[in-house]
C-alpha cells in the first residue's frame, strides 16, 4: 500500500513503523527506492517519537489488536496529528466474527466496536466514524482532529 501512494502521489512523503524491526528491515527494502520520501522506523505505537502534530495524515493498518494499551496508541496516532488531520484506521474486532476468527493468535488484545468508541470520545477529535467491514471482522474508522 506504501508503495503504491508513494508511486502515485510524487508530492507525498511517507514514515512508516513497525515495533519488530524485521519488518521494519523489509519496509525499508521496499521503499529505498524512493529515497528521502519514505522512511521507516522501529517505534512503539503506545510512545511515538515524533512531535506533536508531525503528521497530516495518520493510518494505522490492522495492528492496534497486538498492542496491548491500543487506547494509548489512538491517542498517540491523534496526538502527532496537525490540527484538522485525519486518522485513518481498519483493526480486528473482538465482537463475534472477529473473535472467533483470530482467537488462535497469541499476543493480541482486540478491541469491541463499544470500547473503540468509548475511546474515541475522549480524544480531541471530530467527526469520527466507526463502520464494521468484512462482516464484523473488522472496524473500519476515521476522524478529524479538532482544530
């Protein structure tokens, strides 16, 4: 998906981050060809290391169920946001289909579509959405941070 932006978007600059720094070492095979437009970083997505309103754009791409403080990093992904940024995110649920489907996996903590909203609450955001996709599997969710 990384690519493909970079490939059809010149304009945009792209940061990627993986806790296990094998992906990492694969992301950062895979967009070396776009030199300073993409960089990739080992980070915990509970404690960002970047500052406050980094980002215009954040997406957080089916990940939040194996972070343990998923709520944390909401509001990590909202805080390195800009004002009037989005966030952007699809994660496994922990309701019916999503449940069932991934309950052989190990280190993972999925949220409800009741506990993500709770959530998102609290954060200073607007206009969020939280749709179910792919038959309850997934939620599918996005937001504006407040100006």
């Amino acid at each position: 998906m990384a690519v493909e932006v970079l490939r059809r978007y010149p304009p945009v600059r792209l940061t990627a981050t993986d806790y296990d720094e094998s992906m990492v070492g694969l992301a950062r095979e895979r967009l070396a060809s776009f030199g300073d437009r993409a960089e990739v970083r080992r980070a915990d997505a509970a404690d960002l290391p970047f500052a406050d309103g980094a980002f215009d754009v954040t997406l957080s791409f089916v990940m939040l169920h194996h972070v343990i403080k998923w709520e944390q990093a909401l509001g990590e992904l909202v805080r390195v946001l800009r004002p009037g940024g989005r966030l952007i995110g699809y994660d496994l649920l922990g309701d019916r289909a999503g449940r069932f489907a991934h309950d052989h996996e190990g280190e993972t903590r999925r949220m409800r579509r009741g506990e993500l909203l709770q959530v998102l609450r609290e954060l200073p955001i607007q206009e969020p959405t939280v749709k179910p996709a792919f038959g309850g599997l997934l939620a599918r969710f996005s937001m504006t941070k407040k100006a």
